[in-house]
C-alpha cells in the first residue's frame, strides 16, 4: 500500500508540472498542446527520505517521434 501513495503522489506531481493539455492528460488552464516546451520525458525522483520529489526535463530527439510514425 506504501508503494501506491508514492507513485500517487509522482503522478500528481508530474501532472501538475506539465503546463499543457495532452491525450488523456487535460488542464483546463493550459488546454492547448504545447510541443515547443513539453515534447519531452518528465523524469521524477525522490531526492531523499524526506520524501521529495525532485524532477528533470529530457527532450526528445524529433528523429525519435518520426521512427514512430
């Protein structure tokens, strides 16, 4: 039970950092999708027991999204 409010909490947390309106992922204060700042991995991890989450932005590369295409 431990582990699912720790990855409840991440959830929320890298939904509430991602400042745009995607897929199933929808913000009614940022309800455009935004590719020039969130086309990009959003990795969360926790810094230290005291339970903070830290996070770092990794773009990805466009040859990555046109493979999958």
């Amino acid at each position: 039970m431990t582990n699912l409010v720790h990855i409840s909490a991440a959830l929320a947390h890298a939904a509430w950092l991602r400042e745009e309106s995607r897929g199933s992922h929808v913000r009614t204060d940022f309800p455009e999708r935004d590719d020039a700042h969130w086309r990009a991995r959003l990795v969360l991890r926790r810094a230290s027991a005291d339970g903070v989450l830290t996070h770092t932005i990794h773009p990805v590369p466009p040859a990555t999204l046109e493979a999958h295409q």
